[in-house]
C-alpha cells in the first residue's frame, strides 16, 4: 500500500530526510521550553473538524442532471458513457475508461509507472 501511495516503507525511511530533521529538532526545543516554564500551556475548547467529504444534495436529480452534462477533456469522443464524481474533492471524470487516467512514478527506484484514475 505504502508503494502505490508513494510513501516510504518504514519509519527510518519517513524521517531521513532533512526536512523532517529539521521539524523534529523544532519540535524538542519547543517541549524543552515548555517544560521550562517559557511557554504557558494552553487548552483547546473546540477541537477543529476532521476532512468531510463532498456534501452531496438532498434530492439525487440535480447531481444526476450535472454529470450527464460532463464532456470529457481527453477524449475525442462527445460524451463520456460513464462519468463518476470523486467524493473527496467533486471532480467529475470518466470511470471504467483510460482517458482519465494519469501516470505515477513508481518510488524508491522502481522502474516503471503506475496508473491512476477512475
């Protein structure tokens, strides 16, 4: 799963790099100045939300009518047979179709490429 998201495989892999050296030393000087008194603790009264997915209408006909609208950009052809909505960001792109689809690099070396899409 880590390969096909392209993120690293282990934890060392995760933190060798110097961005993350970087953040986990600003991150030990903050706790040491907290437990040194130099910054007040603080308490969240109101957590913030977590990611929500696109809120979809109450009465399916309106989405219906968009997506039979939706024309695909890659293809040739005029219409696309089978549109889907992605629910994390409310693009519309064709499924079941190569059109949509783009090239990943495969990480840490592998050759090749992997697709992604609908």
């Amino acid at each position: 799963m880590c390969g096909y998201l392209n993120m690293p495989h282990s934890f060392r892999d995760l933190i060798d790099n110097l961005l993350a050296k970087k953040k986990a030393a600003a991150w030990a000087e903050a706790s040491q100045a907290w437990f040194q008194g130099e910054i007040l603790p603080s308490i969240v009264l109101e957590p913030s939300e977590p990611p929500r997915l696109v809120t979809l209408p109450d009465d399916f006909s309106e989405l219906m009518n968009v997506v039979s609208e939706f024309t695909c950009p890659n293809s040739e052809r005029e219409d696309s047979k089978n549109p889907t909505m992605c629910l994390v960001c409310g693009q519309i792109l064709c499924s079941q179709s190569y059109c949509c689809q783009i090239e990943v690099s495969k990480p840490h070396g592998r050759s090749g490429v992997d697709l992604v899409g609908a």
